[in-house]
C-alpha cells in the first residue's frame, strides 16, 4: 500500500489548496498595502499550513523516502524543516503585522496561543535537533537517548501544527460568516471545511508512515 | 515519572473546569427550556469532553492501570468506553436539539464535520473492538492481526476528540465574543483558552503513556 505517494499527493492538494483560496477566494496576498489589509492576512495561512504541515511531513518522512546515504538523508531532513521554521516565522510576521496595522489584539484566541507554542517549540526542536544530531553533536549515547523524545516531540508538534491550522481555518470561516462577508454553506465556506478534513486525513497518514 | 497520576489529575482538573464553565460562567444546563435555550447547549460540551476525552483517556490507560486479571481490565477497558460513547451520543443529541429550536443550521462548522466524524468512528471502532475481543470474540489469528489497527485507530480517535473539543472552545469563543457576551481578554475567555491548552497537554501525556 502506497503510503508515501498518498501522502505527497494529499500534501500537494493541500498546499494547492491554500493557495487556491488566498488568491482565488480572498482576492490575493501582499506583504504591504494601503488599500486591503487583508491581502497581508492572507499570507500567513499559506505559509503556515505549508511550512508547518507540509514541508513538515516530508521532512518526518525524509529519512525513509530519500534515497541514498544516511547523512543525505538528514541533510534533507534538516534543510526541510529549516525551511519550514522560516516560513513559519514570516507567517506569523505577516499576521502580526494585519493586527498591528488593523489595531486587532495580539494573542487572545486559542488558535494564536496554540499557534505561538507550536512556532516557539518547533524552533527549540529544530536547534536541539541540530545542536544533537548535526553540529557539533553528541556523544553516541547522548545521540541515543535523546532520540526517542526528539522523535516524540517532532509528532506531537507535527500533530499540533495540523490540529492548529484547522483551528485557524474554522475561526477564519466564522469571522467571515459573522461579518457577513460568505454564508454558511457558500462554497468558500465548504472548501474550507473540506481543507479541513483534509489535513486530519493528512497527519494519519504522516503518522502512520513513520509508525509502520 | 508518575504518568498515569498526572493523566487523572490533569483528566480530573479538565473535566471540573468544563463543568465549572458551563454553570457558574454560562448559567447551568438543562435537557429542556422554554426561556433559555442555551441552557440546553451547555450540556454539549460537558458531555463531549468528560466522554470523548476525559473516559476515553482513563479507558485507554485502563490496561495499564486497572490491577488484576487481563479480562478485568478488559472489562473495564470495554464499560468506560461504553459511557463514553453514551454520553457522547447524549452530547449531539442535546446540540442538536438545540439547533433545532433555535432554527440554526446543521453541520455548516469544521467542528461540527470533525465531531460528527469522531462519533461515527468512535461508535465504530467500539462495536468492531467488542465483536473481535469480546463476544463473539475472532480466532487468535484474527485477534491478533487487528490489534494494531485498534491501537493505531483508537489513538487517532483519541487525538481527534482533543482536537475537536479544542475547535469547539475555539468557535464557542468567538461566536460570543462576535455577539459581544464576553470581551476578548475577558476571564471567561482566558478559561476557555487554558481549557484548551490543557487537554493538549492531557492529549500529550495519554499518548505518551501508551507508547511507553
Ligand atoms: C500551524 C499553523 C499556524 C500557526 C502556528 C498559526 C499561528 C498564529 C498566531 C501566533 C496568530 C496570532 C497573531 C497575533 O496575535 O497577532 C495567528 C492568528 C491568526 N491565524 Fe493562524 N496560525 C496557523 C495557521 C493558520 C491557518 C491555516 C489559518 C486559516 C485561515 C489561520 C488563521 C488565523 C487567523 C484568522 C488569525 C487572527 C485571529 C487570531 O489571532 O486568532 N492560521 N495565527
Ligand atoms: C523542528 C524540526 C524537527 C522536527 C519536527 C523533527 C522531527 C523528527 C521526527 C518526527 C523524526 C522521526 C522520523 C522517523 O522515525 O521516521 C525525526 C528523526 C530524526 N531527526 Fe528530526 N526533526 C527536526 C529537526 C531535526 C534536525 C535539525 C536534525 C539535525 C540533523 C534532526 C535529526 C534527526 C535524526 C538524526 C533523526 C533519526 C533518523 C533515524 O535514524 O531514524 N532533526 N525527526
Ligand atoms: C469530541 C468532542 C465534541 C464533538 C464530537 C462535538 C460534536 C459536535 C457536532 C456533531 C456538532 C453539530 C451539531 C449540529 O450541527 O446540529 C457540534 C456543534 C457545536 N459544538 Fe461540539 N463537539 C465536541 C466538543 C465541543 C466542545 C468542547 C465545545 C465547547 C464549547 C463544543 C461547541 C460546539 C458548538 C458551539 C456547536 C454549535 C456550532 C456548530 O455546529 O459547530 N463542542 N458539536
Ligand atoms: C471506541 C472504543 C475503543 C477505543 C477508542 C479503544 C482504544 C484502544 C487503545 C488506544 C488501545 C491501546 C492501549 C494500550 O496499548 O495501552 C486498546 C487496546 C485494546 N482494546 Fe480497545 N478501544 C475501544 C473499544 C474496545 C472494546 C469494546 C474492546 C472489547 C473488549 C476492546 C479491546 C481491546 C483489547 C483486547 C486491547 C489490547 C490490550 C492489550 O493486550 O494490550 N477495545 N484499545
Ligand atoms: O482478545 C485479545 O486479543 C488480543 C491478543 O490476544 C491478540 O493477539 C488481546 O490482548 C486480547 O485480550
């Protein structure tokens, strides 16, 4: 059972997906504006989900789908999630900024508490990770133990990343609901639901490819 | 490291916190109200959250924590999901009901196409598990090749369940903020907050416990 494929097929769509909504559903993105703020909110979903979620799984999966050497392969593990950490920071810039520019609070949804842990602990992951495993790495015991809690840890903030952007999509739609501007069973508002499922789908199959 | 006390502790302290919300902030509950049909919603939460979350959890550890026979624990094991799954039914039957008098739409949210998903499965997974490892009860073989699909599907329903409460605190938040019935830094809404963060930790422990 092609495990792989499926998920590099569900985490394409997914990434198409995002973007098929920010500029087809919502008009665009932009990292500056006078006249539509909103164009810099819809940066911040992209980057995320495909940072966070997709290059995130791929970077899990990289040490059974690469082909080639052991230190090719962690080499593409770590540069994937570099990757992914920088995309996250300038999706959490952008949205600041909305907010800062829009005078919106910081930091009072569950979705952004959940969403600053996950960013936070996905950098500390990332620099214990290479501090460990890369450069200047432990010793081969040190190696040893602390692999199983970094393998721990990678899912649950892998987890958390899916579990925080479906979070962050249904507060969207309901913002967007409550200001009038989609209806409840609008297509937009369906696409994004099905996103949704989509993600959970998703991170099972993540799952269970490193599991198995 | 004394897991399991901490999954009761932080089980217990979850499931007092949503019943604390859902009377002394939101007023009390009730199965039938001519004058406050919210009443009837706050029974949705409370049922969800101590079934699908807080027994699910105890009913999983149940093998690791109940002493004496393997069919005790079992038996345990089977009843606590049993509640689970009861209450859970309870749960969308008085959200339902609730729609229905107050004429609001079905199953427009994410939330509610990740819940609905949850108890269809969790309902699944609970006939499927008792017909293989109780009565009838499969062949050894049998038994023994659907095991780690228990597991794995079990465990997914588990993190589902927390990450569908989480978006139910979420969306409930914010539709009372839109509807200007809390602020948003209001202490309410700091409770709902840290409600969810704590069963992403409760999430957490349980998986970890069960892995280790
Ligand atoms: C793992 C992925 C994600 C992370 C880590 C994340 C993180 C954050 C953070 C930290 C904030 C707070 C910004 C502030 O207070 O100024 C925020 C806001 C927001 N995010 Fe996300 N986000 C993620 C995915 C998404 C997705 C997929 C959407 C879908 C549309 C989304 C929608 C929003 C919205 C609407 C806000 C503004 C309201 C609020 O503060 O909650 N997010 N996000
Ligand atoms: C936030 C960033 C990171 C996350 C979320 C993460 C997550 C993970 C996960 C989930 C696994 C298990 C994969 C499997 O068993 O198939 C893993 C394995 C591993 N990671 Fe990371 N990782 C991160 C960064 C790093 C970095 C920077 C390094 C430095 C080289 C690294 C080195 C390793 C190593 C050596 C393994 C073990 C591979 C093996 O022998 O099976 N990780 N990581
Ligand atoms: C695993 C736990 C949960 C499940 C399976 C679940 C399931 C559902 C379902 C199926 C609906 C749709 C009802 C309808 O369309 O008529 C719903 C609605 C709702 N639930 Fe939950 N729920 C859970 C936990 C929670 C929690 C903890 C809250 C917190 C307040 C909550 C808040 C809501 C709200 C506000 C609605 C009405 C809006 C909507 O349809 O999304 N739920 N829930
Ligand atoms: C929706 C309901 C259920 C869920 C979510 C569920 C979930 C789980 C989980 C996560 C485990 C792994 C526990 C561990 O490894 O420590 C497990 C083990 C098991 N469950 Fe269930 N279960 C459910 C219903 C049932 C039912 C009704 C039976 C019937 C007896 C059953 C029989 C078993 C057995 C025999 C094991 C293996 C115990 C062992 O030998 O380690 N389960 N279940
Ligand atoms: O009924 C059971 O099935 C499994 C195992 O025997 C299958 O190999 C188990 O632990 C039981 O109690």
């Amino acid at each position: 059972f092609p495990v792989f494929g499926l998920v590099r097929l569900l985490g394409l769509a997914a990434a198409a997906a995002i973007v098929v909504w920010a500029v087809h559903f919502r008009g665009g993105m932009a990292l500056s504006s006078e006249t539509d703020k909103l164009l810099i909110f819809n940066v911040h979903p992209v980057l995320m989900l495909i940072g966070l979620v997709v290059l995130n799984g791929e970077a899990i999966l990289a040490y059974k789908t690469v082909p080639g050497t052991k230190k090719l392969k962690k080499l593409v593990h770590l540069a994937l999630q570099f990757l992914a950490m920088l995309l996250s920071l300038i999706g959490l810039w952008t949205v600041w900024k909305f907010h800062d520019e829009r005078q919106i609070d910081h930091l009072y949804t569950l979705h952004s508490w959940l969403g600053l842990s996950c960013i936070i602990f996905f950098s500390l992951q990332w620099a214990t990770g290479f501090y460990t495993f890369w450069y200047p790495g432990g010793s081969r015991s040190g190696r040893a133990s602390l692999l199983p809690w970094h393998v721990f840890f990678g899912l649950f903030l892998y987890v958390l990343a899916i579990a925080t952007s479906v979070s962050g999509l249904l507060e969207k739609s309901i913002f967007m609901q409550s200001a009038k501007m989609i209806g409840r069973f609008s297509t937009e508002a369906m696409f994004m639901n099905s996103l949704g499922m989509l993600l959970v789908l998703l991170g099972a199959l993540v799952i269970l490819a490193v599991v198995t």
